[in-house]
C-alpha cells in the first residue's frame, strides 16, 4: 500500500493513507473493515431475520449477565476522572489547544452542539418516558420502599432518571473529549481515538494496533447511532400520527409501522448526507442553533401551561437527592441469587442501567471527537462544566417541566393511565394532547416533529463526518460526497434490517454487544489521559 507521509508534529502516531484512488486520504483497513462487518452484519440479519433476532437477544443477555458489573463500575471510574480533573487546578486550567488560542464557536452555538450532538433524541424520547416509567417501577419499588404510580414515589423516579441522563452518560463523552483534545491540540497527534492512547503504547499506535482501536470506534459509532436514530424515526412516526391520524402511521398497541420508520429513516439519512456534506461550520452549525432554539421553545411552553410549581420542587428536590444518592447507584450491582427481590432488581438493572451504560459507550467515540473537534480553545474546567455539568442540568429541566407535567396529569386522575401505558415514542405527544385543545397539539406536534428531525439529522451528519475523520487517519477535510453517501446507505440498510428483524429489541441487543469492546478502550484512554497530565505536571515542578 502506498501512503502519504505523516507530517512532523504527527511522528509519535503515523497513520498511512492512500495517495489516490477510491480511498485516497483513507486508511484503507480502517475505512473497509468496518464495511465488511456490518456489510456481514446486514447479510446475516437480511437472510433470517427471525433467527438472527433471537440470537441477538440470548448474546444480550450474556454479555449482560456477565459483563454487567463491569459497565457500573467502569462508568463510575470514567464519572470521578472527569470531576477530578475539572476540580483540580493544576488541570482544570489547562487549555485543549495552545495558550493564545480562543475558542472557535461561542458559548450558545457549543452548547447548542453538544446537547443536540450528545442526547437531544434521548431527551424528546425519554424526557416524558423516563420519569413516567420509574414513577411506576424503580429499585425502590421493587424493594417495597415506595409504591409505584404514588405520590410518594415521584422522587424516587427522578434520582433513578438522573442516573441515567446526569454526570454519568455526559463524562463518557468527557474521557474521550479531553482525551483527543488534549493529545491532539497540544501534543500534535492526529485527531483520532489511537492517538489517546499514545502516552500507553507509544508507536505500536501507528500500526495493527492502532487500526484495531480505530475499527472498534466506528463499529461503536455505528451500532450507538443505529440505535439513537431508531428511537428518533420511531417518535418521528408517533408524530406525524399525532398530526394527521394516518392509520399506516401506527399498528397495533400504538406503536409505529415498519413502513412508517423506513420512511422516517430515508428522509432522515438523505438529509443528514447533504447536510454532513456541507461540513461542521455550515450545516451542523446552523441546524445545532435550529435545535437548541426550538428547544428553549418547548421547554418554555411547559413553563407556562404545565405542571410549572409541581416542576419547580421536583427540580429543586431531585439535584439534592441525586447527589446523596450517586455514588451508591453508581457502584450497586445487583446479582440474581434466588432469593426476592434479587431477580427482578438484576434485571430491571439489565434493562435500564445497563442498556444505557453501553447506549452512552457506544456513542462516545463520535459524540467524543465531536467534542473536541468543537472545544478547542477551552480549558478542562470549561469543558467539564459546558459539557458535563451544564447538559446535566438541561437534561434536569427536560424531565421536570416535561416529565413532571405527564406524572401531575397521572397522579390527578386526568391521564387515567393514558401516557403510562401509551408507547414510548408516543408519550410525549399524550400528554401535550391532554393539556391542549386538538388544535394547538397538533400546532405543538409539528414543532416537536421539526425539533425531532433537526436533532436526528445532527446526529447523524455529525456521526458520518466523525466515521470519517477516523478513517482518513484524524483528517477533518474528508467530506469526500462518495464517502458520505455510503456510510449513509449502510447506516439506512443496516437500521432498516434489524428493524425488520426484531424491532428496536434488536438494535438495542446490537448496540450493548458492540459497546463492549469500546468500554476497554475508553477506560484506557482515561489511564493514558491522567497518566500524561500527571507526567507533565511534575515536569513542569
């Protein structure tokens, strides 16, 4: 293979690439490898759906059951080195880039980035579903502390909902951040997950070894985004049933058609091409402003005609309940040893927990680089707290003027269980329908559509453009429309196959089976990471 050479301030990691044709700027093992899996991947599900969704569920439920401790704890572990490092000041004052730079985006346009990037499809999904699930059953049900679906119960369904939306999920994207903006902007290494890794194995980076890490990234990257853009096409469907009552819109218990997600999807995939194609300061940029406005939009909505003072306390309540709680939801692993409650505490643990852990892993290689790509010029203290703490409070506010307005309609007696037992892409569109004449809930569903599409298509774009950077060996410039396009098409085939095969069961045993490898990885980076700032300071003594 013939490769360009790496540039000087690259010499520690050099990655080849192809000097012309179909891959040129490409490291052609990492820009096919990936292919080829999922394209196995596809055949595999496309050929017997049914059989390939049962053995995705029994290799979910192993690698659950056996490496289930492993997520709790190597997410808490992730947790306390970014709070560390953003506490300490000989390293929250280190800036990702050098000492004159400035940041390149302002404050509302970055944190309009990372939240839309990060989680915006998790929070119109799970901004009504989470609190409304844990209201009705939460380790402290199970254990008989509290009763589901009573008053008494509500603060507990909000500590167990900001385990799974607060620092956690947001220090996930943090290891891997910091990682690459430090390593890259102020050591020179290229702009890709092998080069976090630098400071553990030196130069055995730029060769298999490198490639394998990067391989394993996009795989993640895929099978994360896969399952985030399956919730987003399935809610996209409940909407445009809430607007127009179209029957092929949703089948039977409510929940939307085959049809209705493949159609979701393709428009959904075409416009995160164009858009991916326009690059990070046009498309992403603008549709990052469109998303975070609309948002501000309907928080404000709920401000005024939801639950607002019921919302109000639970806010207030929850951020002190969370923090007395987070280090023993953080470590708890429950084992099922046959004695009650153990069993059903494991597996709602499995369901929930688990499944989020390796959600948040999964997504983190490409919400990660994004990160840094848009940090520059910030020091570890503003990351930390623009992108841990910050999102952690806007993921705060989404659950309790939302979520909160669906659990006062329950617990009045107006929903009579309507939004409990609706779908969970439909729930946020019944509880707008209860407070709403017909008239503005569909006014109010159409903006919620349009919000959904900008999150999904920001995602999207954003993953495909980080997919190939990482291919191109940390090249920001590969928008190459070719390449685009493919990924476009693979992601599309390979979320409409196991859609086909097992609904969103599916894509969601895919993404904790795939997230695994990535974990290893991202607790490495974390050693790497603090090992080089450790290193450093005691030079600089």
């Amino acid at each position: 293979m013939q490769g360009s050479e790496p540039s000087q301030d690259q010499a520690a990691v050099s990655i080849t690439t192809q000097q012309s044709g179909f891959y040129e700027g490409f490291n052609r093992v990492v820009a096919v490898v990936p292919k080829l899996l999922i394209g196995a991947l596809i055949v595999w599900v496309g050929l017997s759906p049914s059989a390939a969704g049962e053995v995705l569920l029994e290799v979910q439920n192993w690698s659950t059951q056996n490496f289930g401790g492993w997520y709790v704890y190597v997410t808490a572990f992730y947790t306390i080195v970014c709070l560390v490092l953003g506490l300490w000041p000989r390293t929250a004052h280190v800036k990702l880039g050098k000492a004159d730079e400035t940041p390149e985006f302002n404050m509302f346009t970055w944190l309009s980035m990372m939240f839309g990037a990060g989680i915006g499809i998790g929070m119109l999904t799970y901004s009504t579903a989470e609190p409304i699930f844990h209201f009705a059953n939460n380790p402290d049900t199970i254990k008989g502390l509290t009763d589901g679906l009573d008053e008494n119960n509500v603060r507990n369904a909000y500590k167990w909902a900001m385990l799974h939306y607060g620092f956690t999920p947001w220090a996930c994207y943090g290891v891997v951040g910091i990682s690459l903006g430090y390593l890259s902007y102020n050591r020179g290494l290229p702009l890709t997950i092998r080069s976090a890794l630098q400071p553990l194995f030196g130069r055995a980076m730029s060769g298999n070894a490198g490639h394998l890490v990067d391989i394993v990234a996009i795989l993640a990257t895929i099978v994360g985004l896969s399952v985030t853009i399956g919730y987003g096409v399935s809610q996209f469907a409940s909407g445009l049933f809430n607007i127009s009552g179209a029957d092929w819109l949703v089948g039977e218990g409510g929940k939307p058609t085959l049809l209705a997600q493949l159609v979701g999807l393709t428009l959904i995939v075409s416009a995160s091409c164009l858009s991916a194609m326009s690059g990070l300061q046009r498309g992403i940029k603008w549709l990052s402003n469109i998303n975070m406005s609309l948002s501000v939009f309907l928080i404000a909505f709920f401000v005024l005609f939801g639950a607002t003072f019921f919302a109000l306390q639970t806010f207030v309540y929850t951020i002190w309940d969370y923090l007395i709680a987070l280090p023993a939801m953080s470590t708890t692993v429950w084992i099922d040893n046959g004695a009650e409650p153990s069993g059903a505490l494991q597996s709602w643990q499995g369901a929930w927990t688990i499944f989020y852990w390796a959600w948040w892993i999964a997504f983190a290689p490409f919400v990660g680089l994004f990160l840094a790509r848009v940090s520059r010029g910030r020091t570890i203290r503003e990351y930390v707290i623009g992108a841990m703490i910050i999102p952690s409070l806007i993921c705060l506010v989404w659950f309790t003027f939302i979520g909160a307005t669906a659990i006062d309609l329950e617990l009045s007696g107006v929903a009579q269980g309507s939004i409990v037992n609706a779908d969970i892409s439909a729930q946020l569109f019944k509880t707008i329908n209860l407070i709403l004449s017909p008239e503005l809930a569909v006014a109010l569903s159409v903006v919620i559509v349009v919000l959904l599409l900008t999150f999904l298509v920001t995602s999207a774009d954003s993953g495909i453009l980080i997919i190939n950077t990482l291919a191109s060996g940390g090249n920001q410039s590969q928008k190459q429309a070719k390449h685009v396009v493919i990924w476009g098409v693979l992601f599309s085939v390979l979320i409409g196959v196991l859609l086909a095969a097992g609904g969103m069961d599916a894509l969601r045993s895919v993404m904790i089976i795939g997230a695994l490898p990535f974990s290893i990885v991202m607790a490495l980076m974390a050693i790497s990471l603090v090992k080089t700032l450790l290193n450093e300071h005691q030079s600089s003594d």
